[in-house]
C-alpha cells in the first residue's frame, strides 16, 4: 500500500456519528504530559452539552480520523467574544510528524477568524514541549504562567498560557 501524504489529509468539522471513533483517539491519545484529567474510560463519550460537535474540526487520513482540534469562545461574555481558546488538540500516534497538529491548529484559527474572532488563545502544561514547539511555529506567543498550578504524577506543572493575534 502506497503511504499517504500530507496532501490526502481532509480537515473537516465533526458530526455526532464521529463520536465513537473521536472518543477512541481521545483516549488512545491521553498523556500525563498534555492532560491535567484522568484518562477517560472506555465507555465514556466526547459529546455532550458543553462539548458539541460543531467545536471540533477532524483530521482525516486514509478515511480515518488521525486528529481533532476543540475552539470555543473561553468565556460567555459579550466583553470576550473576539477571542477562542483551544481545548483541545490531539494527533494519533501514526499519524504524527505529517504536520496534522499544524494543519488542525491553522484550520481553528482560520475557522475562528472567519467567526469574526480577533485572537487565539490557549493553555499548555509547561513540561509538554513538543505542543510548545509546535504552537510556537504556528506564531503563538507565551503572554504568562501559572507557576507550579498541577500536581501531576506526584510533581508540580507550570500552565503556560499563549496566544496569537488573528487580524493585522
């Protein structure tokens, strides 16, 4: 079978019959390095009413989903509406090293933007370098941290928080 490029890769938004397949990758990706929750059992789902499929955008490889990314408006505030936050990125393991996480993370910034969106922001645990590097090339920026905010596997985390102007 030939191998597949990053050209083959379709981003496309979730649909509630993704859910079972997304909730798969979700827990095939759960790391202590980039998740500050439990990993999630088997029988749990992704969807539900504050997780909606319309915040999700897929990455498909091979007719497979290798990839989702979640943005949604960080507060309900009218004061706040020019800015998403992404809560959420996750690349299966085979799938890593093609640029999916870039193409997902430029897909939400270009889904927000188009959403009137003025900013992107995010949080990342600050031992999680990989993600760091990542949304550094993508153009975000550290504007702060939480010193020592998570007790993970017996040690303290940093949350790093980054952003990327959307407009100008």
């Amino acid at each position: 079978m030939a191998r597949m490029s990053a050209d083959d890769l379709i981003i496309r938004p979730a649909q509630p019959e993704d859910e079972r397949e997304l909730a798969a990758l979700n827990r095939a990706a759960w790391s202590p390095l980039s998740d500050v929750s439990p990993q999630p059992p088997v029988e749990d789902g992704v969807f539900d009413e504050r997780h909606t499929p319309d915040q999700f955008l897929l990455a498909v490889l091979g007719g497979r989903i290798v990839g989702y990314v979640r943005q949604v408006p960080p507060t309900p505030l009218a004061s706040n509406r020019h800015v998403r936050q992404i809560q959420g990125l996750a690349v299966d393991g085979s799938a890593r090293g093609r640029g999916v996480g870039r193409r997902l993370v430029e897909a939400a910034c270009d889904a927000a933007r188009a959403d009137g969106a003025r900013r992107m922001t995010l949080r990342v645990l600050g031992w999680n370098a990989p993600a760091r590097r990542l949304y550094e090339g993508c153009g975000f920026v550290v504007e702060g941290s939480l010193a020592e905010e998570f007790l993970i596997d017996g040690r303290y985390v940093d949350d790093i928080w980054m952003a990327r102007r959307l407009v100008g």
